[in-house]
C-alpha cells in the first residue's frame, strides 16, 4: 500500500528510495510498517514531517483497539462476544504459523542459521530470558565470522561486548509486582527498543513479561489482544493499546501506545548514522541473521504454547487447520477468515 501510495500515485519517492527505507526498516528493532511510516514523513519534512506521519499512522488504529478494549472490558463476559473469541483464537494461532512460514523460508540462509534458530528455541524452553536469547542468536549468527577472524588473528570488534554489557539493565526493567504506570510504561518500552523481525514476535515478549513473569494478563487475555490487533486496520503493536486498557484503564493504553512506539521514532531518527556502518559490515549483518532467525524461534514456540489455551476442543482444531490450509495453500486475505471465524463464533457459541 505504501508504494502504490508513495511511489507509484505520488511520486513522493524514487523506487530506489523506497526500498532503500524500507531495507533500513527491517534492520531496525521495532515495528517495521510504522518505522516506514516515519522514514517518509522525514524524508519529505524533517522533524516535523517525522512526528506527524508516526503519529497519524498510528493514532487512529490505537483510538479503534481503545474502543474496542472498553466494550471487551464491559461486555466481554457476554455468551455472544466469548462466542467471537473463541473462534478468533484458533485463526490467530494459524495466521502466526503463516507468518512464521513465509519468514523463516528468506530467513534461514544456511545450516547453521537453522542451527541458531533451533538452540534459540530450546533456550526460550528452558526460560532464558528473551532479550538474552537474542543477544546470545547474535552472537551465534556472527559465530562463523568470529572463528575465522580468531583463526586468522584479526581484530574482533567490541560491539559483542557492549551488547552483553547492555543486556542487563535492559532486562531488569520488568521486575515483578504490582501493577504501576511507570512499571507499565517501562515494560512496553522495553518491548518497542529490542524486539526485532514480524509484529507477531511480540507475541514472544508480551507471554514472557505481561503473563509468566508479571502476571498481569492470563494467556487467554493475550490472545483476546492478539485477535483484535488482527481485526483492526493499523500496526500490530496496538495490541499494546488493548492490553495497556486492560490493566490500567485509559491511561494505561496511552503509556502502553507510548512506550512500544516511541522507540521507533528515536531509531529512525538515528538511523541516518548508523544503518550506512551496519550496511558495510559483514559482521553487524551476520549478527542481524542471528537476531531475525531467534527472533522466528520464539515465534514458533509462543505460537506452540498458545495454541494450548486456543485449541481446546475439536471445532477449534478444525478452524486452526482449515485456516492454515486456506492462508499457506490459497493464499486467501486473513481478513475474510477473521470475518468468516467472528460470525461462525457468534452462531455457534452465541
């Protein structure tokens, strides 16, 4: 939609251009539609043109979820929305393997990038600590590159170090506790500053910090918030709004919209300086496979664990397989299927 819009109707953009934010998109942490989003809006107005098109690319979508988390929160326990959920759930849960599939075909260059992907997956199993994990899928990314240039006596750069050094104190944002606007806040920013690859990763973040670790939310709740960043237009990391309102109410969703996005802004905003050094170097882009094949593992696994609580009786399997077959073999939009679930739910459990 963005090059038809930009490029192709507008002429705001070369095609060259285009593809040029966009490859700088994905290589950053974040949610890759709104930081392209942002990298137009600063190409064309600077500072100016970078908050106003962040925001109005994702305000709207927030101001939706909002809404609709206001209604799930009053009315949620009424046969007829249960009924919707309880078909969305399983769909959800295919959509994520269809995205896992179509990611992971590019992503997985070599053997040992499947490797990386397959250790990273064990050690999200054993309760490693997701950020660390893709700290340590980096690293393993970069791993042939470092053996060489240890073999062959050449200076191994100190990034590796920093980017240890850097994980802690971002991981000992989440402490568990009562719920606090600041702690809420501190969460969702935490999520927006490390999360790398497809929006659904976030599935990952949100289990490990929102249900395991602060038991906030149950896993049946995240996939209610999941469901809804599916049938609203806008980015997936609204999901933040509904789960923001939640758990705090009004003010929850705004610090939660806040924080998932704001990072974005920040590296967009640096990235002018940093994304030409990552470009040149072999061993920065070898650590991004590592990070984008982690960052899969988790994906499949969460999709694994949720689809515990979402296939719960046999009508749920065939709606998670039926769908998985309609997105992987037909290729059809998971907006009709999103429909077709909403409806087939309000009858059946209605």
């Amino acid at each position: 939609m963005m090059q038809d819009e930009f490029v192709a109707r507008r002429k705001w953009l070369t095609h060259e251009q285009f593809l040029d934010r966009l490859a700088a998109a994905n290589l950053l942490p974040g949610p890759s539609s709104t930081e392209m989003a942002i990298f137009v809006g600063y190409e064309k107005r600077g500072w100016a043109g970078l908050v106003t098109a962040g925001c109005c690319f994702i305000i709207p979508a927030a101001i939706m979820v909002a809404a609709i988390a206001s209604a799930y929160v009053r009315y949620g326990k009424l046969p007829q929305v249960n009924g919707i959920f309880y078909a969305l759930k399983p769909v959800v849960i295919a959509i994520v393997v269809q995205a896992i599939w179509k990611l992971a075909r590019p992503a997985v260059k070599t053997k040992w990038l499947a490797v990386v992907a397959v250790i990273s997956a064990l050690l999200y199993v054993g309760r490693v600590h997701e950020t660390l994990i893709l700290a340590i899928a980096a690293v393993l990314g970069a791993f042939p590159l470092l053996a060489h240039a240890f073999l062959t006596r050449k200076h191994v750069p100190t990034a590796l170090g920093f980017l240890f050094t850097a994980i802690r104190p971002v991981s000992a944002l989440v402490l568990t506790g009562p719920v606090s606007l600041a702690r809420l806040f501190l969460v969702f920013a935490k999520i927006g500053a490390v999360l790398f690859g497809s929006g659904y990763v976030l599935l990952a973040f949100l289990r490990a910090d929102l249900v395991d670790r602060l038991h906030w939310l149950t896993e049946h709740q995240l996939l209610d918030a999941v469901a809804v960043g599916q049938i609203t237009p806008g980015p997936v990391f609204t999901t933040a709004t509904f789960i923001g309102y939640l758990i705090a109410g009004g003010r929850g969703a705004t610090l939660a919209t806040i924080g998932i996005f704001a990072p974005a802004f920040f590296f967009v905003a640096l990235s002018g300086f940093i994304i030409p050094k990552i470009r040149k170097s072999k061993l920065a882009a070898s650590m991004l496979d590592g990070v984008v094949v982690g960052s899969l593992a988790l994906m499949g696994v969460v999709a694994w664990q949720l689809g515990r609580a979402a296939i719960v009786d046999i009508p749920t399997a065939l709606i998670t397989v039926a769908s998985a077959a309609l997105l992987l073999l037909l290729r059809i939009n998971s907006a009709w299927l999103i429909l077709a679930a909403a409806i087939f739910g309000w009858l059946y459990r209605g």
